[in-house]
C-alpha cells in the first residue's frame, strides 16, 4: 500500500521517522515565510549524517535556518530567489545559491522539472470534517510544491490559521504527518519615521477612492497604510500583506466593493506579520490565498481596475533604472513580485505603479538617487517599465517622459546634499 493510500492515523509520524522518506541528492522544497516548517528541518540537522547533497529550495527563511550554517554544506545545500538575513552570509560564502527569477514563476519551474520536487514539506491545519486541510499562511509556491512531489510531509500545526481560497490540500495526498502546536514566526511593525510619514503622504496623493492596491513589508507600506484614512472603498489584491491593512478593514477604508476582480475579497499568495493578523485571518471568509502563478501573474494583476502597486528599492539612476535586490555585485534580496505588479499593473485600466524609496541610506551618506548604479548591480524594474519614483521630497513620474526630462525629475526629489554631483552629471549628458 502507497503510504498516501493508509488511513489517517497510520501516517502520523515523528520528525525523524518522516525524514527518511529523503534521499541522498533529492531536492526539498520547504514551504515559505511564516509557513516554514519547524519540526522537520530539526530532524534533518539532528540526522545531517545520513544526508548528502540534499537540495533544499526555500525562498524566505524565516526562524533560525540552522542548516545554512557553516559544516553543513556537504549535507544540504540551500537554493533561493529572495536572499534573506539568515541566507545572506551562505550565499556571501558560496554555501547557497541564488537563483535569478520571478515569484510568480517558481511554480512553473516545478511542472516543467526545471526546479524538480522530490519532496514538499509543507505546514497546514488539521481536517476539516471533509478531511481538507488549510496550507494557512503560505500558500504561493507551497501547494505547487505539494501537487508535484514525489513525497508530501506535513507538519499538521495547531496552531495555523485556516485561511480560505485555492488554499487546501486533501489529507489523501500527504504521505507522512508530523502533529505539533508551534507559534507562526512573528514580524512586528516597523518603526515609522518622519521621512517613511512624508513618502506615505506622497503615495496616498497618487491613490483614488476605489483602487486596488499592492503592497509590501516594512516601514513604507505601513506608512502609506497609515496615510489612506481618507480614502473610500479600496481593495487589495497583493503578493503579500502584514497588520497595517487590519486597521483600514476595521475603519471601512478597505472593503473590496470596487474591485473588478473578487470583489469584497483581500487577496494575497502569502501572509506575514503578527499574532493580532494571524488571529484575523484565521476563519475569515473575506480573506483568500491562491497560489502565485495565479495571484502574481500579469495578466491577473491586470484585471484589476484602478491598480496600484507600491514598492521599495536600493537606489535608482538617472535613466530610471531601478535596483532593488543589490548593493554593489552583492545580492541583498530579490526580485520577489516587483516587476510581476509593476507590468500588472501598468496593463490596468487605470493603474499606477509607484517605486517608493528614502532619499539617502547608509544614515544620510549615500544618495539613492545616482548618476550611474554601483558596479555589478543588476536592474530589478528597467526604465522601460518604471512609473512613478517616490522619495520624501516628492515624486517623479517617469512614464513618457525622455532621458531629460526624467533626470530632471529624479534629480527634483533627490536629497538637497546629493542635487549639486547630480545636476553636473546632469549638464554633461544635457546641456549642449
């Protein structure tokens, strides 16, 4: 008998049983952000001597990521598309591998063996009365993953948010099931500055009533959040969302009433932030997740009427090319779903696309804003497909416009220590 043929309670396994089911060279596919699986990897670190060059594809490592640690290179080599803090210093030593792509193709990648599974380890609620279970926070490439594998293990998680959607998996397709009752990882709110208040306010005047938005993690979404009080009917349809879209859904700000595409409803791929949005999601049928393919596609986004995606970047140059996962030749982060809602939205009736950046980093020292990008940095978002350019000192819409006039515009929302160097770069490529 297949082990996804047995009843229920035959597959419940510990950790370090399920971990058998992995072979020397397979690759594993770990389910992502808040999702992560927790009991699993342990089991794999306490065994790492029965392991050798097992592939672990993981795209935000989330908790302590003990096997990327140095020693365990021969064991499990970690591959991503979004460079995180716990994977930086791997990838840095050439312990892991980063792999250049678009969010919304990683579950493509998996049909076409291009990025083969042998094994999903997944995270999920306990049955419903069907025997369905919720894949909860991190649905994106996670049920891809579990759809193609050779090998399903589940950690079945008390404490997992059931959260609705294209989102469940039937407890007929898992081969192995690890019970236990750990906490989500938790992202608090960031710190708002004055400066993150002031780019708010810019993204809040390029927002109408009725838009749909996009958006990310960190100070300046919340900040833009914070900034819609004012604003009527909005709807989101986004990669991902944290806490600060509670507070406008409580207030009527956010109700989907105006979206073209599943209207009243808030759709993500994937969910990070708090206890507080763990337990709003939990049960909420105003709440779906469908996988990436799906909610970061194009031409998905693009059905959106009225769309807006806001996003952060590293620096941008004075043609509007936009770096936004290096520093240098140094991979920071990832293209994540950028550019998948940049061109989603700019195909929408309506749509805007915002690039939303303090106007200096490194405390005051370096200019965002820049004549040339740093050596070896690779453009995120090309001139081609930037729109808006957001700073504290106001905003720069690029779309149609030429080189001048571009730079011209960027170098206006520039940091006033940084505008002398650009404005003579300026008159060495212009002033003729």
């Amino acid at each position: 008998m297949r082990n996804r043929e047995k009843p229920f309670g035959e597959k419940i396994v510990t950790a370090d049983e399920a971990v058998a089911a992995i072979g020397n060279g397979d690759c594993v596919v770990f389910s992502h952000a808040a999702g992560v699986p927790q009991e699993i990897p342990q089991a794999l670190i306490r065994n790492k001597e029965r392991f050798r060059d097992v592939h672990i594809y993981h795209m935000l490592c989330l908790g302590d990521g003990e096997y990327l640690s140095e020693g365990f290179e021969k064991h499990f080599r970690h591959i991503t598309n979004f460079v995180g803090a716990n994977s930086r210093k791997a990838i840095e030593q050439g312990r892991a591998d980063f792999m250049p792509c678009f969010f919304f193709e990683i579950p493509y990648m998996f049909r076409r063996k291009q990025l083969p599974v042998d094994v999903a380890v997944i995270q999920i609620t306990p049955p419903d009365v069907m025997g369905n279970c919720s894949f909860g926070v991190s649905c994106d490439y996670t049920k891809p993953a579990a759809e193609e594998a050779r090998v399903v293990i589940a950690e079945m998680n008390e404490n997992m948010p059931c959260v609705g959607g294209d989102n469940f998996i039937h407890i007929s397709q898992i081969d192995y099931i690890v019970s236990c009752a750990n906490p989500l990882p938790e992202i608090l709110p960031s710190h708002i500055g004055s400066v993150e208040k002031a780019i708010g306010g810019y993204c809040a005047e390029l927002i109408e009533n009725g838009s749909t938005l996009q958006l990310g993690i960190g100070a300046i979404p919340d900040a833009v959040l914070m900034s819609l009080t004012d604003k009527k009917d909005l709807g989101i349809h986004t990669e991902m969302f944290t806490d600060g879209v509670i507070d406008l859904v409580e207030k009527g700000v956010i109700n989907g009433s105006k979206k073209t595409l599943h209207p009243r409803k808030h759709i993500a791929t994937f969910l990070m932030g708090s206890k507080r949005l763990y337990d709003f999601v939990n049960n909420n049928n105003t709440v779906e997740l469908y996988p990436v393919d799906y909610v970061n596609n194009p031409y998905v986004i693009m059905q959106n009427a009225d769309m807006v995606s806001i996003n952060s970047c590293i620096e941008v140059d004075l043609m509007g090319q936009v770096v936004s996962e290096c520093i240098g030749s140094r991979q920071f982060s990832g293209a994540g779903g950028q550019v998948d809602y940049v061109r989603g939205a700019m195909l929408s009736q309506g749509g805007k696309s915002i690039m939303a950046m303090p106007s200096t980093a490194a405390k005051g020292t370096v200019s965002r804003i820049v004549p040339f990008l740093a050596h070896g940095a690779a453009v995120t978002t090309s001139r081609n497909d930037v729109d808006y350019v957001v700073t504290e000192y106001g905003i720069a819409h690029l779309k149609a416009k030429t080189l001048k006039e571009r730079a011209k515009s960027l170098i206006s929302i520039a940091h006033p220590d940084f505008r002398a160097e650009l404005i003579e770069e300026f008159n060495e490529r212009f002033a003729q």
